[in-house]
C-alpha cells in the first residue's frame, strides 16, 4: 500500500482534484490512500469540515517560519477537525536549514500543546512509514500488520544471519537486492524477478478512524 496526496491551493478545488486523483489511480496495482497538501493559509476550519466529511486521512501542511504558526487559531481548528482528527504533517518551505529546524521544533511544541493530532515531521518519499505514524494516519492495523482476521498482504527479505539488527528501512531501501516474496491480499505477485503486474488490482483505502490505536 501507497500513501500520496493532491496539492491544494483553493478550498473549492478540494473535491474535484481529489476525485480526479482516485479516477488516475484506478489501474493501480496495489492499494493506496490520499491525502491533501495545502499552503498553511488554507488551513481553515471550513476546509477541515470538508476533509472531515470526505474522510481524508492526511493533511500535508506547508511551513515557512514559526512566526506564521502564531497567527493559526489552532482551538477552532481542533474543534472542526473532531472527531475524524486527520493528523497534520508538516512540510517545511524555510529557505535557511536553521529557519527549517526553528519551524520543526516550534511545530512539535505548539502543536502538542495545543492537543492538535499532528506528525512531528516530515514524512520522506520512497521511504517507510514508522509503525508509529501508520497509527497516527490509521492505516495501522488495516495496512501494514498481520494479525488474526486481517488482510494477507506482505514481503518476504533476503536477511543474512551476521545482519540481525538489520532494520526494516534499511531493508527497503535494499528492495531490489533483498525483495523475495510480495503477497497482495493473498496473492503471490512476485517471486523472486517474476513479477505479475496486476493494474486495477489495487483499491482504494478509506481510513474510518486515524490514530484509533497507539503505539506504547
């Protein structure tokens, strides 16, 4: 499963681009959700009504300065953003590495402080989500667990035995190298280089509840 998001600039776009974008993955192979990313100054209590009701999982922030985060009325936000509580997910625009550091750890106090669901930073491309975050956007336990009663989707890895430490990211980031088995919904789609490409096999994942569970 994938995660993505559309790029917002008007709240009335919100709902054709999003439904454009599931239109565009509809050949996917594998499943995905989407989330929304939006300049801070969309960031409204009408527009969180709106993904509220479309059941958007993610909201991808864009941050310049911690100076801006000042002027949020974070209290009514909190508010409109009840029960669903997308978390927001900082995406920093500073121009200086310092001025981007500054607004990550502003956004962590703030935002903790203020009771606001949020992720404390930025989420990279083409790399793992933690466990903890996939509980916070509630694609844990739907995606990404095994456990009784679930879906059968996993990889299997090339694991060395003097690699016991060897850590789940860096395992990814290996893919090619050490990606054995992939089984979607009970499905072998690759086995070793033999991979079925199966498009419009993927689905569309609707989160009911981010952040029902946590990660002690």
């Amino acid at each position: 499963m994938f995660l993505t998001y559309v790029e917002i600039d008007k709240e009335y776009l919100l709902r054709p681009v999003y439904n454009n974008m599931k239109t565009a993955l509809l050949n996917s192979p594998i499943d995905y959700t989407i989330g929304v990313k939006i300049p801070l100054r969309l960031l409204t209590t009408s527009f969180l009504i709106k993904c509220k009701r479309a059941k958007i999982p993610a909201i991808f922030v864009e941050v310049e300065d911690e100076w801006e985060l000042k002027e949020v009325p974070w209290g009514w936000l909190r508010e409109a953003m009840f029960p669903y509580n997308s978390p927001l997910i900082p995406v920093f625009v500073a121009e200086t590495e310092k001025q981007r550091i500054q607004a990550e750890v502003y956004w962590q106090e703030l935002l903790y402080i203020e009771k606001i669901p949020f992720i404390g930073h930025e989420l990279k491309e083409n790399v793992p989500i933690s466990r903890e975050d996939l509980c916070k956007l509630g694609i844990y336990p739907v995606k990404s667990g095994l456990h009784h009663g679930g879906e059968v989707s996993y990889n299997l890895y090339l694991k060395d035995d003097l690699e016991n430490e060897i850590c789940e990211k860096e395992l990814f980031m290996q893919l090619n190298e050490r990606l054995l088995v992939t089984v979607h919904k009970g499905m072998v789609i690759r086995a070793g280089k033999d991979v079925q490409f199966r498009p419009g096999f993927g689905e569309y994942v609707v989160i009911k509840t981010p952040a029902f569970f946590k990660v002690n």
